[in-house]
C-alpha cells in the first residue's frame, strides 16, 4: 500500500509549507536585530519598553490561535495563510516607517495576531496530505523555517542594519511574504482530492491510509472535551515552558552577543546564526528516527533537559569566559529545537481529526504565552540585574520543568504497533 501513496506530495508541498513558515519567522524574529541597533535611540525606546514590544506579538499570537484554527480546519486553511501573507508582510514594512513608540506597540501585536493562525494552519494542512509514519518529517521540514530562517536572517539582518539602517532592513525583509502569498494560492491545493498532479488512484490510497488510521482513535465528541483532557493540558503547560526558553533565547541572543567585548552587528550576525546550524542538524535527526519508531516522548524530553542544563553552564559560567558560554548557548540552541517534528506529531495520534486542529490551536496558544514571558521576562532579568545569569536560570529552570512534565503527560507506543510499522515502512 504504501508504494502507491505518491512520493510527489513531499516535494511539491514541503517547499511551499516551509518558505510559507520561513516568511513568517523571519518578520517576527528579525525585530531583535532592530532592537540590537539603532532602533531604541531612534525611538527613544528603554529596556523595559524593549521588552514589552519584544513580548507584545506573542500576545496577539495568543488570542487568536484557536478562532484561526477552528477557520483553517472547517473551512480553508488555504485561504487563511494567504491573506495572512499579505497582511503580516505588510505591518513587518510597517515597523521600518513608524516614527513612534505608540504605533509601534500596535503593529507587533497586529503582527502576532495575523500571524497567529499559520502555525496550526499548516499542521492542519499537513496533516491532510501526510501519514503517520510520515508526520514527524512533515513537521519538521515546517518547523525548519524556524531555525534556517534565523541563519541567513541573522547574517544578512546583521549586513542590511550595517548598509542602510535598521528601517530599511524591515521594508526588504517584510516584502517577499506580500509576493509569495501569490505564489502559495497558486501552487496550494486544499486536500488531496482537489490535487490535479495526483492520479486517482494516488488520491484514494493516501485517504484511505488516513482513514484507517482514525479508525484507531478514540471518538471525542467536541473541543470541549478534547480542551479537558489530561494530556491536551499537560501539554499546553509542557509547550509554555518550553517556549519560554526557546523565546527567551531567540529574542536576546543578539543582545547577548552584542554586549560581548569587541562585538559589532555584523559580528553579532555571524555568531547569533551558529545555535541554529546545530538546530537544523538535530530537528533532522529527531523527526527521522521519532517516525522509525513511532516513538514521539523519547525524543522530545532528553532534548529539552540538556538544553536546561546548557542554559545552567552558561550561568555557571558567568561573564568570565565569552566562549565556552556561547558553546553552551549553541548546545541550548540546538536542543531545544530539535523535538517540534516529534512534538506536534502527538496529538493527531491521539485525538480524531475533528478535535485535533483545536487541541494543537490550544497548544501553541499557551505555547504564544510561554514566548511572551520569556521575551518579557528575559528582557526585564537582563535590565534590571545588568547580566545574563539570571536569565539564564529561568530559561533554564523552564526547560527542566516542561521534560519532566513530558515524560508524564506522553505514553510509550503500545508494542502492538510495531507490526505495522514494519510493513508501512518497507
């Protein structure tokens, strides 16, 4: 059966799924840089103020998770993520012409509330074109966008802010997502069915793999009961904690860096994109053997406990030796990215397809409060104790927290898999 599941579906959707996912984090990551320079004399902005509008796209990323996922699962996730194209690249141009702090404030949390829905939109997306043998892959090339987009954006944010200012470094950067929503509604078919370069018996097999593995999923009548379920919460709790770090560390590694001595942009460029080479390589590694396995939990909690103890060794380590610590804050880096593929694969495994765009909604919207308490907070520890120690201990103790809750909320696959497992992957 699996032969003629089409191998088609991974290199004419992955790509799309992933530059999508790339514009995204590129329009909301980069304002770090513009933190890291001239912006804040420009604006007159202070450190708490920096921190607020470090933290304030995340609160609009909150509010609407949930209403964008419920619009993307009943309705068109395709729609959904064109418009949001649009309207994020938009208000991303929009920050590099504000004259004021004020108008700052409301363009990044518009930025986090247009943004909001692509992430369960694509999961959902993918969801409908990707097996369960395949998911954990599937996310990942997603969720790649993340950590390759900081790479080259770190470098040539470093290289625009240095060449033509820290405005014009937004206008460029927010224009490509304006430009490629036309691509996406071209080259994006909703579900399968609607695929023209599928054959039909392409488009059969693969729905009913999908199917058939439904059938081994208890029913869960509605978001509500799916909302209370034990493991939706614990993981919502589990996903905050983890974003604290992950968020935390996105947001103020360019400032970490840029405070070091003999430190410039372009400098500060080059070593803010090292913990995500590290990061690309280990998000391969998880999602490829989580989906030989079928074993999500073993290769999401390890990672997060040595990102915590890295993050505890640059804290240790203090002022006193630049390097070692940014070794530590790479090896932070790496691992706290590499189970998202894994990670997002749990819940369509565990809940029917009805609830489970709204549960990994859910999810990532407490996983929006996480980021903004480690944007926030971060950045309120770094200006109020005029170091990275104590920051570092709260990334830290975050990640320490959301592994053990990980290994509790998570169950081992039921040995009874196995068997099929063995026949769907030969």
């Amino acid at each position: 059966m699996e032969k003629t599941i089409a191998r088609s579906r991974w290199y004419r959707l992955i790509p799309i799924a992933f530059i999508t996912y790339s514009l995204a984090y590129l329009d909301r990551a980069n304002f770090g840089f513009g933190a890291a320079s001239g912006m804040a004399n420009d604006l007159h902005i202070n450190s708490a103020m920096s921190s607020l509008l470090s933290s304030l796209f995340f609160l609009g990323y909150f509010f609407f998770q949930i209403p964008g996922a419920l619009y993307a699962a009943n309705r068109s996730a395709k729609k959904l993520i064109f418009w949001s194209l649009i309207l994020w690249g938009g208000l991303a141009m929009a920050t590099g012409m504000v004259s004021n702090v004020n108008a700052l404030i409301v363009i990044r949390f518009m930025l986090g509330v247009v943004e909001s829905a692509v992430m369960p939109a694509m999961l959902i997306f993918l969801s409908k074109w990707f097996t369960k043998s395949e998911r954990s892959r599937a996310n990942t090339f997603l969720i790649l966008g993340n950590p390759v987009t900081i790479l080259w954006m770190s470098v040539l944010s470093g290289y625009l802010i240095n060449a033509v200012g820290w405005r014009w470094m937004f206008i460029l950067e927010g224009l490509p997502a304006i430009v490629w929503a036309f691509f996406w509604w071209r080259l994006v078919d909703e579900q399968p069915k609607h695929a023209k370069w599928l054959t039909e018996p392409e488009k059969e097999a693969l729905e009913e793999r999908l199917q058939h593995e439904q059938q081994g999923i208890k029913a869960v009548k509605s978001y509500a009961v799916a909302f209370k379920s034990r493991v939706v919460i614990l993981l919502s709790l589990q996903y905050a904690l983890w974003s604290i770090g992950v968020y935390g560390f996105v947001m103020w590694l360019p400032s970490i860096i840029n405070a070091a001595p003999d430190s410039n942009i372009v400098k500060t460029g080059w070593l803010s994109s090292v913990p995500y080479v590290l990061a690309i390589i280990g998000m391969l590694t998880a999602s490829y053997f989580s989906d030989k396995t079928l074993n999500r939990k073993a290769f999401v909690w390890p990672f997060l406990l040595i990102g915590a103890i890295a993050f505890y060794g640059s804290y240790l380590l203090g002022s006193h030796n630049f390097w070692l610590s940014f070794v530590l804050l790479v090896i932070a880096g790496g691992a706290m990215y590499a189970p998202y593929g894994p990670f997002f694969a749990i819940i369509p495994e565990i809940l029917p397809r009805n609830v489970a765009g709204g549960a990994m909604a859910l999810i990532n919207s407490f996983g929006a409060l996480g980021s903004f308490a480690g944007a926030y907070l971060v950045g309120y520890l770094n200006g109020t104790t005029g170091g990275f120690g104590a920051s570092y201990i709260f990334m830290a103790g975050s990640l320490f927290l959301s592994a053990i809750i990980t290994l509790v909320a998570v169950k081992a696959p039921a040995p009874v898999h196995r068997p099929i497992l063995a026949e769907n992957l030969t």
